[in-house]
C-alpha cells in the first residue's frame, strides 16, 4: 500500500524521504540550542498554509507572537498574513504549563486539534513539558497515541545536549528522528542533517550539510 505523504517545505530534504513525511506521523526535530529547529518548524507550517493546509504552532517556552514575528521576518518563506488569516494558529503554552498536570495538557492540546482540525502541527520544544509532568515518558506514549488518532504530521522539537543526538524519551515514540548538527572543523562551525529514524520509509543515512540563509533552510547533497 502506497503511503501518503506531505511535503516537508525544506529544500532537498523530501528527495532523501521518498517524497516528504508519512501521514499521519510524529517527527522528532532534534538538535542544540542554535541548530534551526525553530526554523525548520516554520518553515514547515508555512509550506502547508501555501497548500491552503493549516497548521498549529504550539510554543513551550512563553515566548510572545510579537517576538516570534521579529524573528521569523527575517526569512523569505516567511509570511505573517498566514497567521493573521487563521490558517497558521500561534498558541503559547508555556504560561500555562506549572498549572496544568498530564491529563490538563493532553485535554489542552487535544481540544485544539479537534477545534482547528489541522494537517501540519508543531510542539516546540517538547522537552520543556518534562519539567511539569510526573511521568515524562508515560506523558509522551499518550501525547503521540493521542496526536495519531488525527491525520496530522505533527514535529516535535527537542533540545539535545553534549554529546546527545536525540532526546531517548521523545524519540522511542517518534515515527521519524531528524537531527540537526553543528560541528567545529577548524575555526568553522559547519551544520549537518542527518536522518535517523522515518518508519515506512526508505532513506539516506548520511550526513548531509545543511544551509541557512535568508531563504531558510536547505539540505544539501551529501558529498562522501
């Protein structure tokens, strides 16, 4: 059986994943602070609102939209009327997370999809919830069995540490991990992609370099 896919609106990437990410699915975005996760996520909602898809960007960390748009204009994909329109919807879970248990955010999270009914959904980061849940991992096997009852492609942002390539208590659960590298060669600090994990799907394994530039991200043939 064929599976459906979405395009994931980061140039060069659908080439190394048959075409784009499954439907439904959970993508894990890995990667330190600074690797472009944020933009990879917006990146990625904003190639749905072009396709008239919508799209839920549900922030952990309290930051305000207005601060989020000074950053994202600065990138060509970006366009603000997609959110001002209603088919990109900003929610700002961060200031409720320390008066929520599990259940609340699961409910929370829930009732916004079944609300807004979207194709393409963004937690960023995910980690953060960890600090407000009892049972992280247990929180993590009901989010993604919740979020998979929907037709959605859903990416999950998650901090790495020192050494870490993925956060191991997202990425069990996760249907696809990507992980976004920053490496020192020399004085230079050059930036990869590589794809660990996308079920369903034949895909590279290599490390591909990676670009940033005010068109956004792009991933780039590997060249060994």
């Amino acid at each position: 059986m064929q599976i459906s896919r979405l395009p994931s609106g980061i140039k060069g990437l659908d080439s190394l994943i048959e075409g784009g990410f499954p439907i439904p699915s959970i993508i894990l975005v890995s990667g330190s602070a600074g690797s472009g996760k944020t933009t990879f996520a917006f990146q990625f909602l904003m190639e749905g609102a072009k396709r008239g898809e919508k799209g839920i960007y549900i922030s952990t960390l309290s930051e305000s939209w207005d601060w989020m748009l000074r950053f994202m204009s600065t990138f060509q994909f970006f366009d603000a009327r997609y959110v001002e329109d209603g088919t990109i919807i900003y929610i700002d879970l961060g200031s409720e997370l320390a008066e929520l248990d599990e259940m609340k955010i699961l409910n929370k999270i829930r009732d916004v999809i079944a609300y807004h009914t979207p194709q393409r959904m963004v937690i960023d980061p995910i980690n953060v919830v960890n600090n407000y849940v009892k049972n992280y991992r247990q929180f993590m096997f009901e989010l993604v069995t919740m979020l998979k009852e929907w037709s959605t492609v859903t990416l999950l942002t998650g901090e790495v540490g020192e050494g870490e390539k993925y956060p191991v208590d997202v990425g069990y659960t996760a249907d696809g991990i990507i992980s976004l590298i920053m490496r020192s060669e020399g004085d230079i600090i050059k930036r990869y992609v590589q794809i660990l994990k996308m079920r369903g799907t034949a895909h590279s394994l290599s490390n591909h370099p990676l670009e940033i530039t005010g068109e956004g991200i792009e991933v780039l043939r590997a060249r060994f």
